[in-house]
C-alpha cells in the first residue's frame, strides 16, 4: 500500500498487509452495509438475493482480515476461523459452543484492533505505516 491507502486493494485483494485504522474503518464499511442490505431487503426478498450478497462481503471480509492477519505476521488463513465464528454466533450466541466462537471473536478483536502490526518488513510484505522510500 506504501503509505497510501488503495481502498479497492484493501476489499479485493488478500495479498499484503494493511494497518490497523483502515482494517477498522474497513471492517465498519462491510457491517454497515450487512446491516443496510438486511434492513432495506427484509425477510422477503432475503432468501433470494442473500446468495449475491453475503457471498460478496464475505469475500471482502476475508480480504481486509487476511491483510490485517498478515501485518500481525499470521496467515491469512485464520480469516477462515474468525468467519466462520462469525457466521456461528449471528445474530446472537447461545449455546457453548457459540461460547467458544465468542472467544475466537475476542481473541481476533485484540490480535486486529488493539495490538499493533509487525514492525518493520515481514514475509507478508512491508509495513503499511512505514512507506518504502523511492530511490533517488
């Protein structure tokens, strides 16, 4: 992203890390426009166009969250965790086993919105925060 922030690449895009502020404001996007698209279809339509939609903010969703996984150092494969406990617990927990999906929603909570990236260059890329200088 060096230093600029590529909204497109950010929803698109897997490859490469991104920082903490656009992985919320991201993340924030994609929850309200879940919440608007179920507001305004409703129960009725739902059924039908839900194949187009959630499909798509999944893929976006997993996109924002493999590059914040990447700029902690983790795999972008625990994006599938944290959807699918997602996907568990909607629209609200019960049971234990949704106990323990709310567990790995805390735990990705911290690991992404609370703790900082890997300083420096990791084998995910560059950090985000620290454009790579042009040479001269």
């Amino acid at each position: 992203m060096n230093g600029q922030i590529d909204w497109a690449e950010l929803f698109f895009s897997a490859e490469g890390r991104a920082a903490r502020t656009p992985s919320l404001v991201a993340a924030a996007i994609l929850i309200a426009v879940a919440a608007l698209y179920e507001a305004i279809v409703g129960p009725t339509l739902h059924w039908l166009t839900g194949w187009l939609a959630y499909p798509a903010l999944f893929y976006c969703g997993a996109c924002v969250l493999s590059k914040r996984l990447h700029d902690r150092g983790r795999s972008g494969w625990w994006a599938a965790a944290i959807l699918f406990a997602t996907l568990a617990v909607w629209p609200h927990p019960n049971g234990f086993f949704n106990f323990l999906f709310v567990l790995v929603l805390i735990w990705a909570a911290v690991e992404l919105g609370v703790l900082a990236g890997e300083p420096g260059t990791n084998r995910y890329g560059p950090n985000p925060l620290r454009p790579v200088a042009a040479a001269a």
